[in-house]
C-alpha cells in the first residue's frame, strides 16, 4: 500500500511541476546513482552519517565549502586531489550536469 501511495504521489508531482524541474529532479536522480556507484565507498552522499574514510568530506558538506558548480570543470576534466587515496574520475557532460543537480539538493 505505501509503495503504492508512494508511486501516486511521485506521478502527481510529476504532473504538476513544470518540465523543467521535472528534469532536474530526474537530473538529480540520476547523480545519486552516479554518487552512489563511484563515490560511496569513500564519501558519506547521503544526508546523514560518515563517510567510510574519514578524511572524504561528506557531500552534504561540500557546498559549505565552495559552491558546487564550481566542481563542474573538474568533473569533466578529471579530479586531482591532494593526497594519493581519491582515484581521478572524468564524467561525461550529462553526469556533470546530473551530479551537480544532485549535490544542489543537499544544500
């Protein structure tokens, strides 16, 4: 029955909001199970709890520190990190723009 209201409810928002926030929230969707598949194992990318290595900063964090988009370059160009645990990664330009999307929703 939840999974049910659940559905309705996630059909009718789609519905009622505009076509652009609707692909944004697909966006972000889509940068969460990007997150999850690459980052996960090191960052915390959810709204609670630590990251498996302490020294990863959350990704609820990040836009504390810098604002967000500012990681778009380096997402696409690859990230390089001070130190030697953080693999390099290069995303393609829907990634950038899905990841981006999903850590705007962790503000």
């Amino acid at each position: 029955m939840k999974t049910i209201l659940a559905g309705v409810v996630t059909v009718l928002c789609v519905l009622v909001v505009d076509p652009g926030t609707a692909q944004t929230l697909r966006d972000a969707a889509a940068g969460l199970a990007i997150a999850k598949m690459h980052c996960a194992r090191c960052h915390a990318v959810d709204t609670d709890g630590q990251s498996p290595l302490s020294i990863a900063p959350p990704f609820r964090d990040l836009h504390k520190r810098y604002p967000v988009e500012s990681l778009e370059e380096a997402l696409a160009e690859g990230i390089v990190t001070g130190h030697s645990d953080m693999p390099q990664f290069r995303f393609e330009p829907d990634e950038v723009e899905s990841l981006i999307a999903f850590l705007k929703t962790l503000e």
